[in-house]
C-alpha cells in the first residue's frame, strides 16, 4: 500500500515538476480537457436517460443546468471541447501521418498555434454563451 | 542536427489496436461532438430545452442514429482515455487489470444505459 502510494505520488508531482515547456503544457492540457469532458459526459449521458426512465426528475436536471455556475462552467466545457479537439486533431494527424514532424523545434510551435486557434475558436460560442447566460439569469438586454 | 525519428516494429496487441481507435475516432468526433455542442449549448440554449423537446428530437430516427453514434465514440474515447492516464498511475499488472476491467464495466454499464434512453425515447407523458 505504502509504494501503490508512493509511486501515484510520484507521478502525479511528476506532471508538474517535470519541465517540458510547450510539450508539457500541451500534455497537461489534453488530459485536463479529457478528464473534465468526460466527467461531464457521464452526468449527460445519466442525466438526459431520465427522459425515458424517470421523466419527472429531467427537468429538475435542466434546472440545474439553467443555473449560473452550470452555464459558467459550459462556457469553459465548450472550451475544453475545442482545445481536446484540435489538440488532438494535431496528435492523430502527426500520428498517423507525419510521425517524422515530432520534433521539439516543430512541436513547440504547434503547441502554441493549436492554443492561438483554440482561443479564436471559444470566443464567438463563449460570447453567444456569455450573453445566454446574462439575458436568461440577469434580465439583461431585454431578457 | 540529430533527428528523433525512428523506425520501431509495430505491435499488434490490444494496446496497439486501442490506440490507433483513439486516433481513428478522434476524427469522427470532430464533426460529431463540435456540431452536437454548437447546436445544443450555443444556437438552441439550455434554456429551450425540456423534456418535449427531447422527445421531438428522439423521435427522429435520424438523430437517433447520431447520438448513438455520439455515445458509442464519445464515451468509449473518454472511457479508454480514463484508462489510459490509470495506467500512468498503477504500474503493477494485477492493478492495471483490475482498473481496466473497472472502467470497462462502467462503460458498458453506463452505454447501455444511454442507448436504451435514446432507442426508446422520451416520456413526457409521465411528467
């Protein structure tokens, strides 16, 4: 028990003690966004099979998915959706591909572009989100 | 200048097979997972959804066909990369069996559940 302990330890200061700068960051990144999309697949995928199993608990699960902190926390869902998703296009494509292309010199570039554009494409959503949101929760702009 | 590619002999062991998926499906959950995202979260809201509303989408067998699609890649992706980062974690052989085999039944357990909801449809009727 006491090395099962020791060693997730170890791995798990690993993944930031390790200095691996773009690479590291773009590794981190991608099993953050994984983990958080996936926890959030659970639930939906739960929460929506209520429809047939038990219709009359669906809409107290919109309820809270209507609430502020569930549509703050969507805008950066979608965010996670985006940066997994080019992140991991860059990966397969390399992958399969063009696995000559990973070197560090390449790669730190790409690291960055894949951020730039991930950035580029959560804005317009996470305004039309943000305004969602303001309209529905805060009565603003004519809500 | 060294270069860091090489060539290496190619497994063919489940391993090997799950990860070429990963790469293989990330390409279909591109389209499947951002236009499914941009039409429920951005253009339709949270807020135009209810249980009618779902109902009228689940008795399409159209997009029947694509949220199955959606669960069966999405959530076997998400699940085999759940086991993926256990095994960075569990370095013994009997505990990467027994977390894959875990996770492995969460998965079926929990897309069977998912696929049944969206075959049969919603109940508003029951509300």
């Amino acid at each position: 028990m006491a090395a099962l302990i020791a060693s997730l330890k170890t791995t798990f200061t690993g993944y930031f003690k390790y200095r691996g700068r773009e690479g590291q960051l773009s590794f981190l990144l991608h099993r953050l966004t994984g983990l958080g999309t996936l926890l959030f697949l659970i639930i939906h995928i739960v929460d929506t099979a209520t429809v047939y199993y038990f219709p009359s608990l669906y809409n107290h699960a919109i309820e809270i998915y209507r609430s502020t902190p569930f549509m703050i926390g969507e805008i950066f869902l979608v965010f996670s959706v985006i940066f997994h998703g080019v992140n991991g296009l860059r990966i397969s494509i390399l992958d399969l591909y063009y696995p000559a292309k990973w070197t560090i010199k390449i790669q730190r570039t790409a690291v960055r572009h894949t951020l730039l554009l991930s950035v580029l494409l959560w804005l317009v959503p996470a305004y039309i989100m943000l305004r969602n949101m303001l309209v529905h929760n805060f009565g603003m702009f004519g809500g | 200048m060294t270069t860091t590619s090489r060539t290496v002999e190619k497994p063919s062991n489940y391993e090997a097979t799950a990860w070429r998926w990963m790469r293989y499906s990330s390409v279909a959950l591109i389209p499947l997972v951002w236009f499914h995202v941009l039409l429920q979260d951005v253009i339709v809201g949270v807020h135009k959804i209810d249980i009618d509303y779902v109902f009228v989408r689940w008795s399409n067998i159209g997009i029947q066909i694509y949220d199955i699609l959606l669960l069966a890649f999405a959530f076997a992706h998400g699940m085999n990369g759940l086991r993926q980062v256990t095994m960075d974690f569990f370095h013994s052989d009997k505990a990467r069996r027994t977390a894959s085999w875990l996770i492995f039944i969460l998965w079926l357990v929990v897309s069977i559940i998912g696929a049944f909801a969206i075959i049969a449809g919603a109940r508003p009727e029951l509300v």
